[in-house]
C-alpha cells in the first residue's frame, strides 16, 4: 500500500548538504500498521513527511496505492493526498473553527454539499466517541479529545492511508492507551494501512505488525514485531526494546546493597528474558532443583508478539553454592543473568 | 461656541471619520493582498518565490519611508488624475490609501507569521490548494491579529488626515491647524484635541472588543 523506495533526502544549509535520509527503503503492505522507532534527530520526521510529499525527497520513488506521487503536478498531489490521512503530535486543529468546523474542513476543501457534510461529520465524532462536543472550540478540549478531532478530520476524506507522526507523544499514558486503541479499531473497521512514527517502544508493542528501526537516517533494522522483539540484531533495538522495559533497583535496597559477598547478605539477581529465552517455570523450578527461595522485588514482564520478555529483580535466599548452581541454571535457560550486589 | 463653530467641528469630524474608514478600506483592500503574497512567497512557504517577495518588499520599504506629509504633495498629479482635484477629503483619501497600503502589508504578514506551521502543513496533508490555504486557514486564524492591525492602522490614518489637514485636507485637522496654529485660537485647538482624542479611544475600543469576540485560542 505504501512503499519507498531508495529514498534520500538532503537538507542544504548555505554550502553544507545535510543527509536526513540516506537509501531509505520501506512497504507497507495494505492493512497493516508499520511503526518506525527512533530517537529525535533520527529522520523519522523526514521519513514521514516524504510519503505525502510535505518534504520532497532528493532521489527516490514514493508508491502510494499504486500511484507513484513524485512526479505529479501539484494539483494531481493535492488530489492523491485527499486519500492519504495524517495526524501530528500537536494536532494541528484550527483554533478558530469548532470541533464540528474542523472535521468538515476537508470535506469542504472538496466542495461536499452541505447536508453531507452534516452528516459525514456526525457519524465520525461518533466513530471517536465525541458526540458531546459539535460546538466547542479545540481551546476547551483536553489533548486526547483534540487527537480523537483531528482523527476525525482526517478520516473525513476517506483515506485509503493514515500517517500518524509521533500522534500520541504529547499524550499521557493512559490518553495514549485508548488512542492508540482507537487506531487500532480504525485499522481494523475501515482496513485503513498505518504507517507511525515514536520514539516509544511501548507504541509499537501495542499496535504494530511491523517495525523498523531508524537511526541517523537509515533504517538499521526492520521485521515484524514479534521477530525484532525475540530477535532484536541491532544494539539499538535491544536499548529500544529495554527501554520499555527499564526497572529501578528500589531506594532502601540501593543503600543496603554492597558488592562482595558477606555472611549475613543475600544476593540480588536482575534476570532478562529475552526472546532466546526458554519459556520455562524457572523460578519454581529452581527452588525445587537448588532449595532456593526467591524473593520478587520488582519485575516487568510483557508479551508481545508471540514472545515472552521482561526484567525481574530477585532477592535469593539460600547457600552460596546452590546460588551459584541457580544462576548457572537461569544462565542455561538463556536467561541474562546479572549479579547486581548482595543487600 | 457659536453655532457655525459647532457645525464647523461636526462637519470637521465628519471629514475626518470618512477619511479615515475610507482610505482604512482602500488601504486594506491594496495592502491584505500585498501582505498575503509577502508572506506565502517567503522562504519554506506555499509559494517560495525569492525574487517575487524581494520586490514586493523592496516597493513596501519605499513607500514606508516616504513622510506622508511629502506623499501628499509628491502625489498630486496622479491625485489629480484619478479624482480630478488635489484638494478635499476625496483628493485626500488617495494618499491616505497609498500610505496605509504597506504598512498594513507589513502588519498583514506579520500576523501569517504568528500563525503555526502545523496548520498549513495540516491543510497541505489534507490536500488544499494555496488559495484554500489561505482562505481557510491563514486569514480565520490570523483574524484576530488582523483586527488589531486594522485599528493600529485606522488611529494611524486619524493622525495622517489631521497632518493631510495642513495641506487642503480638510477635516478636524484642517480645522485644529487654522485656529490653532495660524489663529492660536487655544478653545477650537483643544477641542479638536479633545474630538479626535475621542476617535482614537473609540476605534481602540471596537477593535479590542471585536478581536476578543473572534479570538478561539
């Protein structure tokens, strides 16, 4: 449904050219939500605004629905965008149109008779669960409302396509559940193809079927979610995939940790479950095997595609040889095993 | 005060209210197209165009730094031209109108400015057309920036046709210059102060209160 091809893009400042992207290449088959993950500065910004063609590429081919879009007249692009959807971080709505006003803006830009436009913009703010609010200006919405408008708005011309470039960053992460919930209904209901961009893994586990990883304007790595989770190549997508999954040793153990082993210290263990790991009962069967109690300070374990994984902290109770053998046990199971000290 | 005194005031202020509003039409009628183009040809916009916007900015310079009071005179024969005379309210409005044009363009622009990208990039995404762009977009969320240029531009003009006064304007001006200035009569001087005063805090008032009425944000 979208496809890019060889895309390059450089900036010129005065003499000096700036790559954004370099030999960027991606497909999004129809209705699949594709999410590309990169810290700020990556090009992922670029990498979005070069599908409708907000930003032009240098060289490259841009595909969308089969129609090649970089070398059309502007007038033949304004017509393809109608059917290419987008939504921003900021949302974009026009603060001197209200919330009814807003969604019919693209309509309008079509020339829709008005009792169409009546209509059609009923059901949409129904479809996002804003019945209530026809009259109000976006200035009295709250930020999730003011996305749910502009998702509206933007499926008000029927998009075959929605671009969502970095939709719910500016949302808390409650407002950004039940958007990204909303998307995924949409993606489901209308079988409309996503293509997102975050910097947070948790957006992609949530929703995504694929994803790529971009860094200083390549894409590093790409696959299906459940692949680049269990399999993760690049260190960036393992620092990616632990950032969602970051654990804090708590205050009052970090004052009692030392890092040599003393008599009347147990050790505290961070286990990693990655992909690789064997999907056991570990902790059951270690203190079965090793006479070992394991206490659970904190852990974070989460299941995306198809795959188990986490970070766990434990507090080992039990003789410092069988907690040897314990952590060897984990170590065989393909359990990162990390000693962090003994509290 | 005599009666033919008051008559002459109201007639006065009359001219004046006329010569402002009228030339503040015509000023802007010139000047909002000017503005939109100066802002949709600046550099990253709609319609980049940097030879275009150099030139239409270097014209809006030029009348910017002509004195009115020198525009006036170095105006009269195309004056002359377009309404048959150099003298009145009516030959007064067409430098009035050439003085406010660019100014207003330069105001214009600067309230397209202060309106957010996203909002242009949004309607770009959504597939308008420049001239939908601005329509649409620019100008209603602009509106409330543009009704504060309107009455920095009309209390503008109120003291550019008191200045047009000393030169065959007519209005208020006229008036305050030939009792005031010539004749030093102190009471028709102070109450033409106090009359276009009144104006001023009027026009100010209107457009507060409408630019408030219109603003969402």
């Amino acid at each position: 449904m979208i496809e890019l091809r060889n895309i390059t893009k450089k900036f010129y400042q005065k003499t000096k050219a700036i790559t954004a992207l370099s030999d960027v290449s991606l497909t999004v088959p129809e209705g699949k939500i594709f999410g590309v993950i990169g810290a700020s500065g990556a090009g992922k910004s670029t990498l979005i605004r070069c599908v409708n063609l907000l930003e032009k590429p240098t060289s490259g081919e841009v595909i969308v629905d089969g129609q090649n879009l970089i070398n059309l007249s502007s007038k033949e692009l304004a017509k393809a965008r109608r059917h290419i959807g987008m939504i921003f971080q900021h949302f974009n709505l026009l603060s001197s149109r209200t919330v009814f006003e807003n969604v019919a803006f693209s309509l309008e830009l079509d020339h829709t008779p008005k009792q169409e436009i009546q209509k059609r913009v009923s059901d949409l703010l129904s479809l996002v669960g804003l019945d209530e609010k026809h009259h109000d200006y976006p200035v009295n919405l709250s930020g999730g409302q003011k996305q749910r408008v502009a998702i509206a708005r933007t499926l008000a011309s029927n998009p075959k396509v929605l671009l969502c470039d970095e939709a719910t960053s500016a949302l808390d992460p409650a407002t950004t559940k039940s958007i990204l919930a909303l998307l995924k209904d949409i993606n489901k209901r209308l079988n409309i193809t996503i293509l997102l961009i975050t910097h947070e893994m948790d957006v992609v586990k949530d929703i995504c079927d694929e994803v790529a990883v971009i860094s200083e304007g390549q894409l590093i790595e790409q696959g299906a979610v459940s692949e680049i989770f269990s399999h993760p190549k690049t260190a960036l997508a393992k620092e990616f995939i632990a950032s969602s999954l970051n654990l804090e040793i708590p205050v009052d153990y970090k004052e009692r940790l030392v890092a040599a082993p003393a008599v009347d210290k147990r050790p505290l263990l961070k286990l990693e479950f990655t992909g690789q790991s064997v999907d056991d009962p570990v902790l059951s069967e270690v203190a079965r095997l090793f006479q070992i109690d394991s206490n659970v300070i904190s852990a974070r374990m989460d299941y995306a595609g198809g795959v188990k994984f986490g970070v766990m902290l434990i507090e080992v109770f039990g003789t410092q040889e069988n907690s040897l053998r314990a952590i060897e046990f984990y170590k065989n199971k393909n359990i990162k095993v990390e000693v962090l000290g003994y509290v | 005060m005599s009666d033919s005194m008051i008559l002459l005031l109201a007639k006065g202020a009359w001219e004046t209210i006329v010569m402002t509003f009228v030339s503040g039409f015509f000023g802007f009628l010139i000047g909002l197209p000017t503005g939109v183009l100066l802002y949709l040809t600046r550099k990253g916009q709609v319609l980049e165009h940097r030879t275009l916007n150099n030139t239409i900015s270097v014209i809006v310079n030029i009348f910017r730094s002509i004195p009115f009071i020198i525009l006036i005179v170095w105006m009269i024969p195309f004056t002359r031209a377009l309404v048959g005379t150099s003298i009145g309210v009516e030959a007064a409005i067409v430098p009035l109108s050439i003085g406010a044009a660019p100014f207003i363009a330069r105001l214009i622009e600067n309230s397209l400015i202060e309106v957010p990208g996203g909002l242009v990039e949004a309607a770009r995404a959504m597939g308008a057309t420049p001239f939908q762009i601005v329509y649409k977009v620019l100008l209603p969320e602009a509106l409330p920036s543009i009704i504060n240029s309107a009455s920095v531009t009309l209390i503008t003009l109120v003291g550019y046709s008191a200045m047009g006064g000393a030169v065959g304007a007519g209005g208020l001006g006229q008036i305050g210059y030939q009792y005031g200035y010539v004749g030093y009569d102190v009471f028709v001087m102070n109450t033409v102060l106090i009359l276009l005063i009144m104006l001023v805090f009027l026009i100010q008032f209107l457009g507060d209160f409408i630019a408030k009425k219109v603003d969402h944000r």
